[in-house]
C-alpha cells in the first residue's frame, strides 16, 4: 500500500502566505498533488500528520492552555476526507501525533458524518516512550474505537541500538549530524535507560 501524510507539512498550491492548515482546500491539494506525485489514482492510506490544533508535540508532556490557537473544526476536517474516501480517491485514513482528546473526536465525528473511522495512528512509541500504553491504548482499542498504532521512534532515534553509548558520537549518525532534532531521545534518562537495556 500507499501512505502519504495530508498534514501541515505537506502544501501543494497552497498561497506561499497562507498557514499551513488542515481545512478543505488544502487536504484535497495535499492528496491531489500527491495522486500525480505518485502516478497512481488512488491512495490506500493517507495521515494527518500532526493535529491542526495546539497540542504538546515532540516530547512535550504538559499541556498549556495559553498556546491554543484557532484551529480548523474536526467536522471541517473528516468531512474533507469523506468526500475523497467517497471519490475513490484515498481508502483509508489514519491520524499521527494525536492525543486521546483527539482520536475520541475525530472518530465520533466521523460516525456523525458518516464518514469510515480513522484505521490507524502513527505515534512516537519505544521503551522508553510509552505515551501510547497509558494515554491511548483505551480509545484505540478493538473494543472501541479500533485505531491500530503504526509506531515510530521504536529505537528512539537510534539511541536503543546503543551506538551513543560511552560517549560515542559515530560521524553519520542523526543525534551527531542534528544533535538538537528529537532531544527526548538523547536526554539523560533516555541514555540510562539505553545503557541498561544493553546491559541485559
């Protein structure tokens, strides 16, 4: 299958002045444009890559009232999705980075549209990231909401492989090349925690 992320990241046509955002318009460009990208007519499974929405992303663990901003609607966006899993155009949806808060509307919106439930979710999730375990694992469930984790991160960046360990700094690897890109991963406890992984 196919996977492509209709998210903020992704903003074909899209005005060089307009915020990238998850509305209509720029789901449909973001799928249209990747339908000729990838020579294909349709697109097994698409994701929004990150929510519209203020929501603590990349490690963050609180959430702060004081940095929401307006937002698309959840009905503006499923809606949007419909009318392309409706045209043939994609078959399945999915969500990526997303909070309980935000599986739980997105897929009581959906059942509202009647618009097919999200299939997946695609969050950070290692050993030593189990945000899925104890926040979404209930709303995902079979028995509920049935939205399957597509993990990423498994190795935290490459810090489980135990190539950081002792000081070590291989010259192509992520944390030396970005060493302030996913900083979760190369924090202290992140390290303790791989160097007793490797231990056993």
């Amino acid at each position: 299958g196919i996977g492509i992320t209709a998210g903020n990241a992704i903003r074909p046509g899209a005005n060089p002045d307009e915020r990238t955002q998850l509305n209509r318009r720029q789901i449909h460009l973001a799928v249209n444009a990747s339908l000729v990208r990838l020579k294909t007519s349709y697109i097994d499974l698409i994701q929004i890559h990150w929510p519209d929405r203020y929501v603590p992303l990349w490690g963050q663990q609180a959430y702060n009232p004081g940095k929401e901003f307006a937002s698309n609607s959840f009905e503006e966006q499923v809606k949007a999705i419909g009318e392309l899993i409706e045209s043939g155009k994609v078959r399945f949806w999915g969500l990526s980075n997303e909070t309980t808060y935000g599986v739980v509307h997105m897929a009581e919106t959906a059942k509202r549209l009647g618009v097919p439930l999200p299939v997946s979710i695609q969050n950070d999730y290692s050993l030593v990231v189990r945000r899925f375990e104890y926040e979404l694992a209930e709303a995902c469930a079979p028995s509920h909401y049935n939205v399957g984790l597509l993990p990423y991160g498994l190795l935290a960046g490459g810090t489980l492989s135990g190539k950081y360990l002792d000081g070590q700094h291989p010259p192509r690897a992520r944390h030396v090349l970005c060493p302030t890109f996913q900083p979760r991963y190369c924090a202290p406890p992140t390290m303790a925690a791989a160097a007793q992984y490797a231990a056993l």
